[in-house]
C-alpha cells in the first residue's frame, strides 16, 4: 500500500524536523504533542524553519503554505489512526514508547507501518509490544532534520523486506540518503559518535583542555563543522545521557560509560541549547562558554 498520510508523534527537536521535511515533501501529515502548549511550541518552530528557508530562498512562498496545509496539529492520538505510516519521536524512555505502541496498535489498521526514530533502543523489542513486528523499523533521522541527509533505516529479524523496501523509497522521496542498517544499539552512527562525545566529556573533565580548545581542536584539526561539546549542546546531554546509559547497558564496554560530569549536568537541568545552558550559555544573543566551576 502506498503510504499517502504520515503520522508523527512528539514534536520536539526531532519531531518537529521530521513533520517539516514530510510534510514539505507532499504527504499529509498529522502530528501529535501531549499538551496544546507542547503542540504550540512544536508548530512555531516549525514555523520558523519554513520562513527561514524562504529567506534564504531554498523555498518559495506558494510551497511554504502548500507545507503549512498539508501539517496539522493534534494532541489526540485517534487523529493519527488512518495513517499509512507512523513516525514515533518521543523521548528517549521505553515505559513511554511500550504504552504508546500498545495504544497505537490498537488504534490502526493493521496495514499502518510503525517506524521508531530512536537513537538507541531495540526496534526488535519494541515490535513486540504491537501484534506487527512485520511492519515495525527504525527511521532514524538527524538533527536538524531539514539540513541533514542522512536516515539510517534499521530493519530487524521480523521485518517483512516488502515493507523494509518501501520505507527505505519513502526516505529517499523525502531527498535523504538512506542506509540501510541492522538492529544493534547505536547503528551505525551513534555507535561511532556516542563514544568521541563521551571522551571529549571525560576530556574536559581530567582538563585536558578548556570547552574552547576542545571544541576548536576538532573543529581547525580535523575540519569538523562544529566541536564536540557545541554539539553536545545541539543533540541535548538529556539526550545523550540517555543514549549512553543504554548503549552502556547493552555492550558493558566503558567507552559507552556516561561520564559524571554528564550525569551532574543533567541532574543541574543543563540539558544544552534547548535549556538554555549547557556547555555553552544562550541566555545572551551570542552563546558563551559557561561557567562549570572545573
Ligand atoms: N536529539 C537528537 O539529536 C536526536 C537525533 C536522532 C534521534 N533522536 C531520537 O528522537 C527521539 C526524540 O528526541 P528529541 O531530541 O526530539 O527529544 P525532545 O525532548 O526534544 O522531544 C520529545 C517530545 O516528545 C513528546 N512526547 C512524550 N511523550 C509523548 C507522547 N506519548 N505523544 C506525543 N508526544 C510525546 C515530549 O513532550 C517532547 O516534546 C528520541 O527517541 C531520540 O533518541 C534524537
């Protein structure tokens, strides 16, 4: 079955990004937020995307409002049940997503396709909490969604190839690169970064170097667009700190190993740029380098 209407649910950092490039790409889209002023917050910055595209002139006018008819809104999971594909962005906690399938699956036809956009749990568990594993797989996405090409696109042992085949067309409808991945913790991203992030942590915190001379030695030695610790602070160290936990659960390797400093800042809030304060500060109109007391 073709898929025509997408589902989204969370509009946060992520959900937000991925209900901007499908909707943009000419699917209906319907997204769902726990509370109206989650949705509200989600839409604005959707919002503010399209007409920062359009400033920018990758955009015209006529397809930002084409985008804007094709989005809605919801904070009722019953708008999402004749979606042809459900795209689930939600934090990063299983409890969170295990009552959320459950409830999902319920609600849609069995022909509807779940696909999760999480960083690092299992897609093979979360398959079994439906009664459709054939039609469950990763669809992990990369922030900021609209400027970053890749989806890495996890299959797992039930997966039904038909429908593994029409996810990874959908991906590239929405102009990504798919990759094709299987279901082992991180993929094949994550598995890779989630470790230099930690140890870039673990850097600063022995004082190897300041936040500044960590970040500009990846950034001037390496050519990397950003150092690792701005983009701690653009993923989220909640983010993080969870993705690590799991990933640490699942190898026991102590590269995976949240470092402290990690865990105090998101014990203190400090969850980076979407709190304001991270290991930089964005209270003012420049971030500047935050005050750790190291
Ligand atoms: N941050 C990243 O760079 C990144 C990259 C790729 C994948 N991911 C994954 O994407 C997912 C979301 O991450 P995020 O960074 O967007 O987090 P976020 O905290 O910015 O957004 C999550 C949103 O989900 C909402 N939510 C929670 N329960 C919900 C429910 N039952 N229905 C609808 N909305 C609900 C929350 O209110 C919140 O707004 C996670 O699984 C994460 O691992 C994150």
């Amino acid at each position: 079955m073709p898929i025509h209407k997408v589902g989204v649910v969370g509009c946060g950092l992520m959900g937000s990004g991925i209900a901007h490039v499908v909707a943009q790409s000419g699917f209906e889209v319907v997204v769902r937020e726990v509370t109206p002023e989650l949705l509200d917050k989600g839409l604005k910055s959707i919002e503010k995307s399209l007409q920062r595209m359009v400033e920018k002139g990758s955009l015209t006018d006529v397809e930002r409002d084409h985008t804007r008819s094709r989005l809605k809104g919801t904070t009722g999971l019953n708008d999402l049940k004749d979606a042809d594909l459900i795209i689930e962005a939600i934090i990063e906690q299983l409890p969170d997503k295990k009552a959320l399938y459950m409830e999902l699956d319920k609600l849609c036809p069995k022909t509807t396709i779940f696909a999760s956009n999480t960083s690092s749990l299992s897609i093979t568990e979360m398959a079994t909490f439906t009664g459709r594993p054939d039609r469950f797989v990763g669809l992990h996405f990369f922030n900021p969604v609209p400027i970053m090409k890749l989806v890495e696109v996890i299959r797992t042992i039930a997966t039904d190839p038909a429908v593994y085949a029409e996810v990874v067309e959908f991906s590239t409808r929405l102009g990504k690169t798919p990759v094709r991945t299987s279901d082992r913790t991180g993929f094949i991203v994550n598995r890779l970064l989630v470790p230099y992030l930690l140890d870039a942590i673990r850097a600063l915190e022995e004082g190897v170097g300041s936040i500044e001379d960590i970040d500009n030695s990846m950034k001037l030695g390496c050519g990397h667009p950003m150092g690792p610790l701005t983009l701690l602070d653009f993923v989220g160290l909640d983010t993080t700190y969870y993705i690590a936990n799991i990933m640490f659960e699942e190898y026991r390797e102590k590269r995976y190993a949240p470092p402290p400093l990690l865990r105090k800042m998101v014990q203190a809030g400090f969850f980076g740029k979407k709190s304001g304060r991270g290991f930089y500060d964005y209270s003012g109109p420049e971030p500047k380098v935050a005050d750790l007391g190291l």
